[in-house]
C-alpha cells in the first residue's frame, strides 16, 4: 500500500521540482545577467536576448510573477506530499516526514541547485528559459500586480515608496564598482580602469576642477603694439591666446596663431604689418560650475576647443579646452612642449618633490596612488585642507598614508613640497623607493 502511494507520488513530484528548480533558475539569471550584454546580442538579432530585455523592461511584474509561480508549485508539491504520505503514516508521523522530506527536496533541487547553476551562466540560461518565463509572466502577470498594489497600499502609511526606475547615480556606481572589482582581479588594466573611470566622472566634475587657473594662463595686452604682442604670441608655444584691455579681468578676445599664420603667408605680411583686430576673435565664457559632460558635448557642438571661465560674478578663474577634459579620460597628451609629468619630480630616496599647483587628480594617475580629490583640487590644497591651517615651511604630515613636508612656501600659498610613497600602518613603505 505504501509502495503504491510512494510510486504514485513520486513522478508528480519530480514535475514539480523540476518546474520549481527552472523558475528558480530563471529569477536568479534573469537577476544577473548583464543588461549591457543583452542589449549588444538583441542588436545582434538574437531574439531570445531581446525577450529578455522585454522582461526585464517591466522587472517588477516579472519578478512579482515568478515569486508567485514558484511559491504556487512549493505549495502544490508540499500539499500532495501531505495528503499522500499523511494518509501513508498517519498522525504526527507523517507530518514530520512530509515537513522534512519537503524541505530538503525544496531547499535542494528547487532552490540551491537552479541557482547555482545559473549564477555561474546567467545570460546563458536567461536566454534559454525565456519563452517559459515569458509564459509565466502573461498567466500570473495580473495576480502580481494585484500583490504589488496590496504592498504599496501597506507600505503607504510608513511613507514608503515603490520605484522600479534606473537611478543614474547608482548605475554609475554600479559600473564603476564592476571596474574596480575586474581591476582587483587582473582582468582590467589599470590604465583602463582609470580611462573608465574618467568617462563616468565627467557628469560629477565640474570645469572648475580641471581647468587652467588664471594665474598660470598666458595672456597679453592687446594695446601693445603688433610687433611686440604677435613675437610673444608666436614664442609662447600656445596655438591660442587671450587678450586683455586696461586689466587682465577684461578679456576682449582669443588670438589664433593659426590665423596669424595665415594672413602673413597668404598677404605676405611682416610682424608689423599684421592687423591684429580684425584677427581677434570673440571670447567665449562659459560658468565655473558647468559640468565636464556639459562641456565637452558644447565644444562639439559650437566645433570650438576653447573657452575661458567665470565665476558667478563674472570674474575669471582660468580657461578649459578640450584636451583639458579629454586628458581626464585617457590621461595626459603630451606633446614636444610637455614634460612627461610636469611637477613631479622623484628624489634619490625614493620621495617625490611636488609642486604645490600639481592637482590630485594628475598626481594619482601619474603614481597610481589613491589620494582623495573631492576636498580639493591640488596637492597644496589638499594639505591645507587637512591640516586644516597653512603650514610653515619645514613641517611634516602623515595622512592617507603618506608623509607631507613642507619645502616652500610663498605668503599663504605653498608652493612645493615632498611627499614619500605609501606607508603602511606602522609606517613603513609599501612601495619600492627606487627611481
């Protein structure tokens, strides 16, 4: 009687957990399968990647769905195994059994074995189990959204809301974690991962943190005469420069040395016989708070690779091209009139002599270190800000594993200093100190 039950049950409920085990798998591939990947096979023309990306299009019906199917089919095969086996051993006996028996079947070929599985090739099984889910989603579909609306009406009075969009921070944060995660793992080289990571800060950096500030860009006086002002021009290396009238803060225009260039070989002209006005070109001025992003698609669209920069008042704190922002994604472009990393220089110890006007940013992919950047924008900078006074020449800091000492420094401005490499907690290098 018993073997009779037992063979009667049997086939039913390996149906059951063979049907609980895919729909287990296909939530956890569906999960984890990379949306970039799918994206690139359904413009492929693999229809089962672009079913997926249908599915995934409405993520929360879908896994509302699936929890609802697999909890429906546990449900179903625990009930049947009770009513067989209760009927099998009578009383408290077969409850126990069927609780045990049940749950080991469940935990282990509905859940823990789909789903290893398909962690290990989720865009595989996503694809391959995408018609079924389908299925699954047009017949239990409307009995989730019904659970969603109940869940939403609960949460409601906690002031709890429901969202399924695509917060573009957390993506960001997603991606840039995934880089650093394969960079950890060798599969991501470094200068990948920081190129990477350049294209994701150009929507959080504004302008302000790479441009040239004031005091280091090349300008003249447009009331010199032409001679004087285009030999300066010619000699400064730059293929553009602004010009000034009465004070430095009025910019009234950029010359290109490109056009200076061109009327002399096309009018055979001399220095002295070049119209400087009608060369000049109008500047354009962009805020200091404009993003790099911004920036970058504004060049492209006006074709122009120049701007100077302002602050809220209008006063001018430097200029930004865009090499300045392409330099942010790939790293320095040099050229003959660049040094390899201008203000960096290793001492025969193994420290680095800096100048204070180096920014974070620059020193961190030169040396592949990890400094923070988001508290200043140079190295100077970033020691005041930590120390959080302006230090005297002579005087040395540790912080975020390396030691600052102050070489020079100019009224309330430092302008050089060394830094050793990284120390570890009791202090001791973690980098090689050979040149």
């Amino acid at each position: 009687m018993i073997v009779a039950m037992l063979a009667t049950l049997a086939p039913a409920l390996i149906i059951l957990l063979c049907m609980s085990g895919l729909i287990s798998a296909s939530e956890t591939a569906m999960t984890a399968a990379s949306r970039g990947r799918m994206h690139q096979l359904e413009r492929e023309g693999d229809r089962r990647a672009a079913r997926v990306n249908k599915l995934m299009g409405d993520q929360e019906n879908m896994i509302g769905a699936i929890l609802l199917s697999n909890n429906a089919i546990n449900i179903g095969a625990s009930a049947l195994a009770t009513s067989v086996l209760g009927a099998a051993f009578p009383g408290p006996v077969g409850i126990l059994i069927t609780t045990v028996g049940m749950t080991v079947l469940v935990v282990i070929f509905g859940e823990i074995l789909p789903k290893t599985l398909a962690i290990t090739r989720p865009e595989t099984v996503s694809r391959t189990l995408s018609l079924p889910i389908w299925w699954v989603v047009r017949i239990f579909g409307p009995l989730a959204r019904v659970a969603q609306w109940i869940v939403r009406q609960t949460l409601r009075p906690f002031g709890i809301q429901m969202s399924m969009e695509t917060d573009v921070l957390a993506a960001h944060q997603e991606i840039r974690g995934a880089v650093e995660y394969h960079h950890s793992e060798g599969v991501v080289e470094s200068g990948d991962r920081r190129m990477l990571g350049g294209v994701l800060d150009l929507s959080e950096m504004d302008v302000s943190e790479v441009m040239v500030h004031r005091k280091s860009v090349f300008m003249l006086d447009a009331d010199q005469p032409a001679r004087t002002l285009l030999k300066e021009a010619l000699d400064s290396g730059h293929s553009r420069v602004p010009l000034w009238r009465d004070n430095p803060d009025d910019v009234i225009g950029v010359l290109h040395i490109k056009d200076v260039i061109r009327a002399m070989s096309d009018h055979d002209l001399g220095l002295d016989e070049v119209d400087v006005a009608s060369l000049i070109r109008k500047p354009w001025f962009t805020p200091d708070t404009t993003k790099l992003k911004d920036q970058l698609n504004a060049f492209l669209k006006r074709r122009s690779h120049f701007a100077l920069v302002v602050d809220e008042y209008g006063a001018l704190q430097g200029v930004i091209t865009l090499e300045d922002i392409l330099e942010e994604i790939v790293g320095e472009i040099d050229d003959e009139h660049d040094t390899a990393v201008e203000g960096v220089k290793p001492d025969a110890d193994g420290w680095y002599e800096i100048d204070g006007s180096v920014t974070v940013r620059d020193l961190n992919r030169a040396l592949d270190w990890d400094l923070p950047d988001d508290q200043a924008v140079t190295i100077a900078g970033l020691v005041i800000h930590e120390a959080q006074t302006i230090p005297e020449e002579g005087q040395t800091f540790i912080f975020h594993h390396h030691r600052f000492q102050i070489i020079k420094r100019r009224r309330n401005q430092i302008t050089c200093l060394r830094i050793s490499p990284r120390l570890d907690a009791e202090g001791a290098w973690l980098e090689s100190h050979s040149v």
